[in-house]
C-alpha cells in the first residue's frame, strides 16, 4: 500500500523522532525517588506510554499530588534533554521529504517546555513547519484536536495526510482525525502499535519516502 495525494506528514515526538526512552525513565525514576515513592519498575512506567504526563502519573500513582509529580518530572526533563536522539535517519528523511514539498508538523503529548528544546537540540527543529505541544489542546492524542490543529496550520485536509506514531494512541488519533496512518515498529514499544492496525507499519523512518507520495 502507498499512500497517494499526500501534502502533510504529522510525526509524533518520542518514539518516533527521537529516542526519549532513557530520559523518559530517569525522570520517573528521579520523580519517585525524590518525592519517596513506591518504586516502579520500566516495564509499569512502559503501560503509559503516549499518554500526558498527567493521566501517567494519576495511573501509576492515583492517590498522589499530579500536580507536584508532573513538575518535578518536567524540571528534571528540561535540564537532561541531552539523553534524547534522533533514531537513524530521521534527518536525512525529513531533509528529503521537504525537498521534495511536504509540509511536516510535529504533534505531542508532551509539554512546551521541552518539545521544541528537543527537536531543536537534535537539529531537526528547522523542518518543522508547526509544532502542536499539550498546552495547544483541549483535547490530547487519541482525540483528534491536536491532528487537527496542526492540519488547520498547514491548510491541508485530513485527506491529503498522514499521521506517523510508535504508540496506539498516534494511530487512534490519526484515525479519529480521518488520515491515513503509519506505525512505526523501531521505537521502544516495538510491534506493539499493530494492535490498532494502522494503514502501514514501517522499521526504519526512511521507509516513508517509497510509501508517500503527492
């Protein structure tokens, strides 16, 4: 399957652009240790994957302050973003995609605060042509309002897109948005995105260039 008469390609952040996955867990685990909490291991922290920071933090510790645990994990977050990359080709990739005249946004769950710090850092940034972070929402990933606002900013309809997530929640939103969708199988998470059948499943990001089309 190819997917014809795209003008935008949504990428979601962690897991798909760039590997968090090291500071994902060091700011849980510098948030538990510090506010003296019951340990967690990676593979519980793991089980909310994609969603904000928090509905992560309600899930893992429901009795807790969310409020107080999400500002230590962002602080701590802002200063080691050093600990985030870019997967294997992902430059070179969008420096393709952009020559050849697709519009690329990059749609998150995560924070303001270091969305675009961290793009920035990895030097892919400058493809940008919006970035739609927690604050920009009412509604986060799976519901459609981010998808949708990125596509708004692009003035491209959901018809001529195509969202890309390592996560289910990248797919549903991606589906609820009406786009076609693409999982990626290289992030953290695995195959685990097949679950909700997006339209295509790649293992390498530079995989994108042979699916898409204009």
């Amino acid at each position: 399957m190819k997917c014809n008469n795209i003008q935008a390609i949504l990428f979601d952040i962690d897991g798909t652009l760039l590997d968090t996955t090291e500071l994902i867990f060091r700011c849980y685990e510098h948030t538990i240790t510090i506010c003296n909490l019951s340990p967690k291991t990676r593979k519980e922290i793991s089980t909310t994957s994609g969603e904000p920071l928090e509905v992560c933090y309600r899930q893992l510790f429901p009795n807790e302050d969310i409020t107080k645990l999400s500002e230590i994990h962002m602080s701590f977050q802002e200063k080691n973003l050093s600990l985030s990359k870019r997967f294997n080709n992902v430059a070179s990739t969008l420096r393709n995609l952009k020559d050849k005249g697709f519009k690329i946004a990059a749609v998150t769950t995560r924070s303001k605060r270091t969305s675009t710090k961290s793009l920035e850092i990895n030097n892919i940034a400058s493809f940008m042509d919006v970035i739609i972070s927690r604050e920009d929402v009412v509604n986060p990933k799976p519901h459609p309002d981010a998808l949708i606002k990125a596509l708004k900013h692009l003035n491209v309809s959901p018809d001529h897109a195509v969202m890309v997530g390592d996560t289910p929640i990248d797919i549903k939103a991606g589906k609820n948005a009406k786009m076609m969708t693409i999982g990626v199988s290289y992030g953290p998470l695995g195959n685990a995105v097949k679950s909700v059948d997006p339209d295509m499943l790649i293992s390498d990001i530079s995989e994108i260039i042979s699916l898409i089309k204009h």
